[in-house]
C-alpha cells in the first residue's frame, strides 16, 4: 500500500515534470500566478496537486483518460478548490 507521503511525493513530481515539459502550459503560468500572488512555492504546487489529485482520482475510478480541458480549468480557478 502507498503512504500518504509517497503519494504526495508522486503528485509534486507529476507538477515539476509538468512544468519542466510546459505541458500543460497552464501549470506552469498557474504556479507563477500563486506564488507572484504571495503563495509559498511550496503551497502552490500542493494547490495545483488538488487539481491532479481530482483527475488521478476520475482515471482510476471511471476508468476514462485524462481530461486536460478540466485540469487547466481547475487550475485557472485556483486557490479555489477544484471541482470534478
């Protein structure tokens, strides 16, 4: 079974390999936009991790592929909570 920080884990390196690939772009403008906003770098990716959070959950629980148009709308939101 994963821990709670292995996933954590996982979830940050999904936002950095995002944001180093700039695909999506939004990740990486939306991670600029919280922290210029006073967000701690820190606290920018775990909020963009909700977003991912929301998708890895719809894949493995519907069984469908990623939705990138509901990702980067969630991420366009933040710091609102994402919706799924």
């Amino acid at each position: 079974m994963i821990s709670k920080q292995e996933l954590s884990g996982a979830v940050i390196k999904i936002i950095e390999h995002q944001m180093k690939k700039n695909q999506p772009k939004e990740t990486k403008i939306t991670f600029n936009r919280l922290v210029e906003s006073g967000i701690t770098p820190s606290n920018a990716k775990k909020y963009i991790g909700q977003c991912v959070a929301v998708e890895i959950y719809d894949i493995l629980t519907n069984q469908v592929p990623f939705n990138e148009q509901r990702y980067v709308e969630n991420l366009k939101k933040l710091p609102q909570e994402p919706v799924g």
